[in-house]
C-alpha cells in the first residue's frame, strides 16, 4: 500500500471526507462540471468534489489505484473549520500597517495576536498539520448547528492578513502528501479540540443591517388603508413631523394614542402605526429607539392597555 492511499485511509478513519487531489498539487483530480459525463456519481447530475468526498475505504482505495494521489480533506461534511496559518508569498508580501505596527509577520503572528487579545489563557492544542511552504493548519470540530464557511485574509468575516479558515465548501491538502516537492506534515497528533467560542463568534457572518426606513414605502402601505384611516395617519403624522423641539415627542406620544385607538378598533395595522409615527418622529428629528419608546407607549395608551 502506497504512502498516499495510506494517508487517505487514515484522514478518513477519523471520520474526515476525503477525496482525491492532483499528484504533488492541490487541486481536484476529478472531471470539471464542463466534462461532466453524467455516468457514475454523476448519473443524477454532476457532483463536485464536496459531494463525492467519502469516509468509504473501498471507495478511496478504488480512486487510489488510479494514480499516486493527494488527499484532498473537505472540510463541510468533515464538520471541521480549519484555521490555515499562511507565510508571505515573497518578500514584497507585507504586512498591512495596523497588524505590522504589532510586529506581525506572518499569519502565525496575526493567529497569535488574536487568541492574546481574545482569549489569552486559552490553550490551542488541536491536530495541526504543517503545510509544504512552512504554513499551519489548525484543525477545529465546527460548532453543531452553525454554518461557516470559507473565510480568506481580512475580507469579510476574515480573521486577518495571512490566515484564511475553510470550513463549508472548502477543503485542506491533508498530511502525507506533498505539493511541488514538499510534504504536508502531522505536527500534532491529538484530536481536533472544538471551535473556540470566540472564532466562531468573529467568523458568524453578521445579519444584514436594518433597511431605514424607507418614506415612500410608508407611504404607499398608508396609502392603501380606508379614506378615514388615512386622513387620521396624515394628520397625526403632519402634527409630530411639525411639532418643535420641547413638544415633539409629547406630541408623538399623543399621536401614537391617537392612532392606538385605530389599531385597537383594527382599521389601522399596527405596523403601519409604528412606521408612519416613526418616520414622522424622525422627520421632527427625534432618534429612532426614542421614538420607538415614545410609539410604544403612545400606542399602548390608545388602545387602553400598559405598554
Ligand atoms: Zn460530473
């Protein structure tokens, strides 16, 4: 048994998905979508290689003898995130100011500066591959029910210069093969610990901000209530978009009241109350969380309830 096949075996023994690479290169060794044949794993559809990545040993030692084979390790169906430690390409690769005034000069330093900042009693002795070019791979289990995914340098929910985590839809060149001549080593040999709570904090990618409120949408939704509705709406938003500093938010208030009454009776959808009163008290030049108080309360008032 080659050296190779042995190293697929053995990631996919520890339940990792593997599936094979290029000889001595990192990428896939499988047909592309555009010569798919549509014959074997790809009789439904083409299959790309996060999907026919497996654990199967009959399987991987069939692909195996085809060719001396890297392993490719993909990290989704693993449920791993893989933290890569990179080095500079070549000497004009330098740190950017913020992370070079911290004396940074790899991604190794970057990783470091992080955990000191965000967990500096923590202890990170996970499985760690060392790459061919003097790289890391920090291997992490991913915390059940988040998904993450590919994250490169700063970009986005990037940890910073030099370190990039594969997680769904990436993989990791595993130990024991070797790309242009040089071997990816096991550095250390203990199970992968769990993704820190703090990593998978800055990798969550964040929910969308809160679209502001937009006027015109407003006004078209308040534009569709009965006649009556909205004349009371128009008046009462025209009183709080008008009303002074000292009286606008009393006036809002008395407003939301007066629009509470409406809400309770069911001619007025809630939502259309808040929104119309909101952009009005925001047009008076009151903040938003003031104004949603004040609504709140108003509203609570008229339809003759505590807020
Ligand atoms: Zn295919």
């Amino acid at each position: 048994m080659t050296d190779l096949l042995t190293a697929a075996l053995t990631a996919a023994a520890r339940g990792w998905h593997v599936f094979p690479l290029a000889p001595d290169a990192k990428y896939p060794a499988l047909h592309r979508e555009e010569l798919c044949p549509r014959t074997g794993p790809c009789t439904a559809g083409h299959a790309g290689w996060e999907r026919r990545a497996t654990t199967h040993p009959d399987v991987i030692r069939r692909a195996w003898s085809h060719g001396p084979y890297n392993t490719g390790l993909a990290c989704g169906p693993s449920g791993l995130v893989v933290v890569d430690l990179d080095t500079p390409k070549h000497p004009g690769d330098l740190p950017p100011p913020k992370w070079a005034e911290r004396g940074v000069t790899d991604g190794h330093d970057v990783f470091a500066a992080l955990c000191e900042e965000h967990d500096p009693y923590g202890q990170y002795d996970t499985f760690t591959v060392r790459t061919g070019r003097g790289g890391t791979h920090l291997y992490f289990t991913a915390p059940p029910g988040l998904v993450l995914r590919n994250t490169c340098g700063e970009k986005g929910q990037g940890l910073g210069w030099k370190v990039d985590t594969r997680a769904l839809g990436g993989y990791v060149v595993a130990a024991g093969s070797t790309v242009a001549g040089r071997p990816y080593n096991l550095a250390l040999d203990v199970p992968p610990m769990p993704l820190p709570v703090w990593l998978a904090a800055l990798l969550t990618p964040k929910a969308p901000p809160v679209a502001p409120l937009d006027s015109a949408a407003v006004r078209a939704r308040i534009g569709r209530l009965q006649a009556y509705t909205r004349a009371a709406v128009r008046g009462e938003t025209e009183k709080v978009a008008g009303a002074g500093e000292g009286v606008r938010n009393h006036t809002l208030f008395a407003s939301a009241a007066a629009l509470g009454r409406l809400v309770a009776a069911g001619t007025l959808p809630e939502h259309d109350a808040t929104d119309a009163l909101l952009d009005a008290g925001q047009k008076a030049g009151l903040g938003e969380a003031e104004c949603r108080r004040t609504i709140a309360k108003g509203l609570a008032r008229g339809a003759g309830r505590a807020a």
